[in-house]
C-alpha cells in the first residue's frame, strides 16, 4: 500500500484537472489518478486499494501538470512518457497499456480497441478498462468510442470526452503524403 501521496490541480479549457502522484522508483512522480475534478476525493476511490493512499498532502505545483498544460495547448504527445501506476487482473493492465498506444486524433471503437488488445470477442471487457481506468488523459480512454461510433461513456463527462477529441483531432500531427 501507498503510504503517502500528493496531489494538485490546474485549469484546463474544459475544467479543473486534478492529479495524486507517488513517488516513483527514480525519484519521479508516478500518477496513481487523474480527472476532470477539482475535489482530489473524487480519485482516490478509482486507485486500487493496494496503492490506494492513507493519505494526501495539497501540492501547489507538480511537474507532471506541466503534461497536462502542454496537452492543453495543443502539444498532445507531452503525456505519452508520463509515469502511471495502476493494478488489477491481467486484462486490464494489458488494456491500459494498450490504450497508450492508441494515436491522438485518430480514436478507436470498443471493437477495433479489443482487437488492438488481442481479443477480437473481448468488447465489453475493452469498455470495461475504459471505465475502470484511473488515469484518464495520461491512459487516453477518452480515444475510445461506442461501437456505434458514438461517444459512449466517460467518467468525467461527454462534454468533456467531446472536448477532447476535437481538440486532439484539431492538433494530432497529420501524416505527410510523399
């Protein structure tokens, strides 16, 4: 279990971004949780209980919020090297490893994201670490869409999901034809 943890917040265009981060093996900050809150107690129930901190200490600025700045003002790979540290079965640690994979401005469906997974059948499973997911931006969930091609669900909003699909495909670098 993660003894002590520390989070802080930034404001983004489409609200306030919290993260809690750990210390990691190099010294580093590893993100445990991260959301479109300004209540840090709306992310300490999505960390997994094994890492889950005994408590929390306000900082006033962390370096991995310069990511999320970065993010904001169009440079979308600033979150791609991020630390994050989530736990569960197997499955689900594969997926969010996977969901980092998945470009920004061109989003996958539940069924092309199963695939991507190795799991063709696997779609509600796909959602399913999309929703239990507690790393949102720097684990980009937010690249996934209903299979129907709608926007599906998002634990911090569609409005805020939507946001960030436009701003990604406004921004995602666009390949050069030779």
């Amino acid at each position: 279990m993660t003894t002590s943890a520390r989070f802080a917040t930034v404001a983004t265009p489409p609200g306030p971004f919290t993260v809690v981060v750990t210390p990691g093996p190099d010294g580093g900050d590893v993100v445990l949780a991260a959301g479109w809150t300004g209540d840090v107690a709306d992310l300490l129930p999505v960390v997994h209980r094994s890492l889950r901190p005994t408590w929390v200490e306000r900082a006033e600025h962390l370096p991995v919020l310069d990511a999320v700045e970065a993010h904001a003002a169009g440079d979308l790979g600033a979150i791609d090297a991020v630390p994050v540290r989530q736990r569960s079965g197997p499955f689900l640690e594969d997926a969010w490893d996977v969901l980092r994979t998945v470009p920004a401005g061109q989003p996958d469906t539940y069924a092309a994201f199963a695939v991507r997974c190795g799991r063709p059948a696997a779609v509600r499973a796909a959602a399913n670490a999309c929703a239990r997911n507690a790393a949102a931006l720097f684990v980009p969930c937010h690249r996934v869409l209903g299979s129907d091609g709608g926007l599906g669900g998002f634990r911090w909003g569609t409005p805020v999901k939507r946001w960030l699909l436009d701003h990604e495909a406004e921004h995602a670098a666009v390949p050069v034809e030779a």
